[in-house]
C-alpha cells in the first residue's frame, strides 16, 4: 500500500487534474478515509488490455489543495503476471505525476475505449481467490466513475459469487452499487453464482444457480433440442485430473448431505426425538457454505482444468476443506438419523472391534442396491451367514444382501464361527459367519474364480468369462446369459495407449483430433499376477513402465455375481505433451471425444457395453473403440498441470437389451460404482 500526497500547483488552478500513477501492474485507489475509489491497471498495452493508469483528482482545481491518497497495488498485470507464470517477478513504479489532459483528445481517446470495450473481464483464471476478490472492487469502483461521469452509462454483472465477495470485504462500496442498482444502472444479469463450465457440473450443482428463477422471469428463450456439442476445447474434460475428481467427490457428498437434512427436518417434528447436535440445528448455512465452494470451483477456468497454478492452491485447499467439514457432518447426522434403530438408548459410543454389536450397512443412492460386497476390518466379528474372503490388505470381504434406496441394513453381529468350511468352492477354505435372522443360500455358479491359460488369465463367474493376456488386456469377455462375444476378434479391451498431444493453440484447453495419428503403447509392458483368487473377488495386478519418468499400477477386480470387469488404477504421472487413453473395442460407431458424467454406453438391438468412471469426463467412440480419456499433460497455462500421483477407478460391463431396455440398471450401476454404501 502506497500513500500519495498530491498538492495542485498554481498553473493548473481552475482545471482538470488527473494523477497518473503506473506501477506496471494492477492496482486500487483508496480514501484517506477508507472508500475504495477507482481501479488502475498499469503495463504495456498489449491485446485486449486496457491500460488505465490515471485517477481524476477534481474537476476544477484549487491552487494549493492537498490531496490524500492510497494506493494498494497487486503483483499481476490484467492477464496475469506473464507465461508461464513467474512467482518471483518484480514490478517498479514507472509513472507518478500530476497533469492536465488535453480534454478534446481525451474525450476522444476514452470514447472509442468504451465502444472497444467497457470493461475487462474478471477472470479467475489468471488470479488466485483472494486477488479475484480484489481485482472485483476494483473493476466495479471504476464502473461506478464511469457512472458519475456519463448520466446514461449503465453497467451489467453477471457473477453472484462476485456480488458476496464485495458486500464482504468492501461494504461502503457495496452500498454504492446497491444505490445504482436501484436506479437502475447497476444491473445483476444471468442469475448464476459465478460463471460456470455447463458441462461437468451435476444436474443438482446446475439447478442452485437460479436457473429456475430465470426461465420464469425470461421471455423469448432460445429451445435448442439435440446435443449442445462445441468441436473446441476438448483437453477441458481432462486437464487438471484432480480437480475432475474433487468436483466428483463434492457433489455426491453434498448430494449425500442434501438429503440427511431434508429427512432430518422430518424427524425433528417428532417431540420425541433425541436432541439434536448443533451442526443439525446451523445445518442450513452450513450446506449454503459448503456448495458455494462447489459451485465457485466450477468456473469455467477451473474445473476445466485452464487456470495457473496460484488459482489450483486455493482450489486444494477449499475442497480439502469441504470434504473434510461435509464428510463430519454427514457422519454425525447419520449417527443422529440411525440412533434409534442400532441403540436402545440415543447415543451410546459404538462396539469396539471385535466386541460384538450391530453393522449397518447406508446405502446413500437413489437405486437400490441388489448383493453386494463390503470390505470390513477382521477385528470386528462380522455378520451374515456367507462365505468371508481375506483380501490381500487384511481385511475381510462379506456378501451383503439387497439394500433399498436411501436405506440401511442392520445386522447383529454375532461370534465368529472358528471351524473352517473345508474345500467345497473351488478347492478352497472359507470362514463361515452367522447371523440369526439373515440366511443367504450360495451356490457355486455365485462365487468366482481364475485359471491360468497360457498366455494370461481367465476369470469366470455365473455371468461373465474373461480372458486377459499377459498384460493386464482382455482378449475375450463372454456375456454369459446371452453367450456373446463382446470384444471384437483380435481386438483388445482396456489397451492402455499413449499419444502425442501437441494442440495449435491453447495447450490445456485443447485436443485436436490428429493427436490419433501418433500412438504408442507404454515403454515396458508388465507382466499379470493373482493378488486374490476367490471366491468373492478375484484381483490381478499389473504395473506397466510408460517412461523413465512414469508408471501405472492397475489392479482388475471381478467380484462374484457382477457383469463387471474393474480397473482400480493408480498413475504417477511426469510426461510432457501426452495423453494416456483406455481403449476397449466392441463394434462400428464413431464419435470423438465428448463429455459424459458417470458412464458411457455402446449399444445395438439387443446388446450393449457399458463404461463406467469415478472421476473422469472425456469419451469418444471411433471405429468401434470406445475410448476414456484418462491424463493430459499441458504446459500451459500451469507447467506442472498433472505431474505427479493419480488415482481413479473406471469398469467395463456387457447387458442385454438396447440402452433404451438396460438404461435404467446401468445408470443405477454406474451411480452405485461412485457413492460406495457406508458402514456404521
């Protein structure tokens, strides 16, 4: 913050006196007393930059007046501070002078300004929050000059999150927004919470921005049927893959939170209900709080992965906080919700491990779930009477049966059995558990298990037979209830490719579709191992050496009773200019790289694959491969974009029936591979 103090020489008495102030960067002008006066904007002009340097002292000068001022300055021009991005860089003062404009040419030269442009846009690309907040009163206290110097000038804001920000750190200039807005020169528009990328977002993410409020109030709307599909900036559903992913976990967590405290409102009209915990009771501006990170993460810089690095620190850090401080809530207002059904008293500490007590199993989506697998700890005695499986981690695997939607399970825990079931599945030994009142009847055709058959493996339950090489790549995938073929002869299913991504122009935001033509498998194939070999979930592991820099550690995952085929995937990730697609072949159809949220399908009459993902937004279908884009490695704007550790989870699974027949089974699936049931 610099103070200025300006006295007017004789010479300029009775004119118009300006103070050019050019730190060769952004910056405000405040009051001695504390009002937010105008923006300034120093540097080269450059296109589509406005160099505005000079803050008008008065109207007609007064020898001798004194005038004091400050001026806050920011370290980063109007498009940031230079590319790539330079942390270290230092800004001096260039200009600081008193003058009097030759008013004609001036005029003149501000006249075509405002019908070049009124104002520069408030990106959050280029600037980290706390700037954006700041770059905002500063933009808007120009505007509100331009107000007092051109009667009819009226100005239009299109981001609520911006409105917020202002009425926060800068009231008494909120108050003179409020004042214009009332006369009508000041004019809210568009009615969303920031400006958003419209394609990632959930359908829950898209209805809080008022969309609603708009189409009462709008006439004359534009109707557009058919898919919306931009041929440009197709790298967005990639770039920054692990902001993909928290956006991913955040709306499902607060979907999850949504619905607690709407069945809680329910139960708090009970007189007898046990009191409630106070995150219950503020649950309300908690949520807002919490979604209006959501949402301000969706702009459309930064989901789709085109901001610089300063902007991708603050995105860490909110929805580090976000999930942190959701995920407490949804546990205590679970805890709430089921006291009653797991306790007779309404909120006693729960069973230690292998104490003995109750397992509830939450299912938080809107399908329900048929049998499922959960992975519970071997201390604690577990319930059911089925068949346990030790995985290779230490824990145990337990077939539960169907929960409903936004349901829950309670099963009395009771002792372990010790004597083993010997040699009845597959040559192997089991646990056998008991609980009283469930019994769970399995045959073999139910478990599943693994050959060897040279090269590679088969894996085969009572609905599926897999065959994969020695690389983790699937040769063969029988649907069993219909006896089909679903990877096409000589083909590959979950081929790993590489390929060079080189865009014309702006490097995060695109891919261009002659990327095709250069590909390459990873350097060093990996040779298949069996981690688990049954009977509830077979796993083999596979690493494969993209580079000297890069490897990728999948583990592939079939469980008993499932048409799926999993790919629990783990990168480290350190390329440059590359981008890593998995490719399954199934049949003849084409289409290149578009957005799709949980799942993709391929299907004809009768038949179809599905793919389903928990973090990942870029599909294409060419020539029969259908294809999820999986990493990118632009360099600008953030020359670290996605270098380093990547984890995501994406499934493959045949149905029978056209999309418009399995539509419903698969996107409950695809729903269900995202929100994991929870265990109390």
């Amino acid at each position: 913050m610099e103070q200025v103090k300006a006295k007017i020489p004789p010479a300029f008495a009775g004119q118009e006196v300006v103070f050019i102030f050019d730190t060769d960067c952004e910056g405000m002008v405040w009051s001695k007393a504390g009002v937010a006066l105008q923006g300034l904007s120093g540097g080269q002009r450059s296109w589509g930059e406005t160099r505005r340097v000079e803050y008008r002292l008065t109207k007609k000068a007064v020898p001798g007046e004194v005038f004091h001022l400050y001026v806050e300055v920011a370290c980063n021009q109007l498009w940031g501070n230079g590319e790539p991005e330079d942390p270290n860089r230092l800004y001096e003062l260039k200009i600081a002078e008193l003058v009097v404009p030759n008013k004609p040419a001036w005029t003149l030269y501000w006249d075509m300004e405002i019908l070049l442009g009124l104002v520069e846009g408030i990106a959050i690309s280029i600037r980290p929050f706390d700037e954006t907040k700041r770059k905002s009163a500063r933009s808007w206290a120009t505007q509100l000059r331009h107000m007092e110097d051109y009667p009819d000038f009226v100005f239009s804001a299109s981001q609520a999150q911006q409105f917020e920000w202002v009425e926060e750190n800068y009231p008494e200039l909120f108050g003179r927004i409020q004042r214009m807005a009332k006369a009508g020169r000041f004019v809210p528009v568009a009615g969303t919470w920031v400006e958003m990328d419209t394609n990632m977002p959930t359908g829950e993410a898209l209805c809080l921005k008022f969309f609603e409020d708009i189409e009462r109030s709008s006439k004359e709307l534009v109707e557009w049927t058919g898919e919306l599909y931009l041929e440009y900036h197709r790298g967005t559903y990639t770039s920054q893959a692990a902001v993909k992913r928290y956006n991913r976990q955040s709306e499902l967590l607060l979907r999850d939170l949504d619905a607690l405290f709407a069945i809680l409102q329910v139960k708090l009209d009970n007189p007898s209900a046990p009191k409630p915990p106070p995150s219950l009771l503020e649950g309300k501006p908690t949520l807002d709080r919490l979604w209006k990170v959501a949402t301000l993460n969706q702009f459309h810089d930064v989901l789709p992965g085109t901001s610089i690095a300063l902007v991708y620190r603050d995105v860490w850090a909110s929805y580090a906080e976000l999930l942190a401080a959701g995920t407490r809530l949804r546990d205590e207002w679970f805890e709430y919700l089921l006291a009653p059904v797991i306790f007779s008293s309404p909120s006693p500490p729960m069973p230690a491990a292998g104490a003995g007590g109750s397992l509830v199993v939450l299912n938080t989506s809107s399908w329900g779930r048929s049998e499922f697998l959960v992975e519970v700890p071997l201390a604690k005695e577990l319930p059911g009477t089925c068949f346990v499986q030790r995985t290779s981690g230490g824990t145990g695997l337990v077939l539960v049966p169907g929960v409903p939607a936004w349901s829950c399970t309670t099963f009395e825990v009771d002792s372990l059995v010790s004597q083993r079931k010997s040699d009845t599945v597959s040559g192997k030994a089991m646990l056998l558990l008991r609980v009283d009142e469930i019994s769970m009847e399995s045959t073999e055709d139910e478990f599943v298990a693994v050959s060897t058959r040279q090269p590679g493996y088969t894996v085969e339950n009572g609905l599926i037979k897999v065959t994969f090489d020695d690389h983790g790549r699937i040769t063969s995938y029988v649907y069993k209830p219909l006896q089909r073929e679903a990877i096409e002869k000589g083909k590959l299913g979950n081929d790993l490719r590489l390929f060079e991504d080189i865009p014309l122009t702006y490097d995060a935001w695109e891919l261009e579709i002659y990327h095709l033509n250069k590909s390459w498998e990873p350097e060093t194939l990996g040779v298949l191992e069996v981690e688990e070999d049954g009977p509830l979930r077979v796993v083999l592991r596979v690493t494969h050496e993209v580079s000297e820099h890069s490897r990728i550690f999948q583990r592939i995952i079939v469980e008993a009773g499932s048409e799926a085929v999993e790919f629990d995937t783990r990168v480290e990730w350190h390329e440059e200019h590359v981008v890593m697609v998995s490719y399954t072949v199934f049949t003849d159809y084409g289409r290149f790289e578009v957005c799709a949220h949980k799942f993709a399908d391929l299907s004809e009459h009768g038949f179809g694959v599905s793919l389903a993902n928990d973090c990942k937004y870029g599909h294409s279908c060419i020539g029969g491969l259908l294809a999820l884009t999986l990493l990118k490695a632009p360099k600008n704007p953030d020359e670290n974009c996605d270098m380093g550790e990547h984890v995501f989870r994406y499934a493959l699974r045949p149905h029978a029936g056209s999309f418009s027949a399995a539509g419903p089974a698969i996107v409950a699936w695809a729903d269900h591979f995202n929100a994991a049931p929870i265990l109390r």
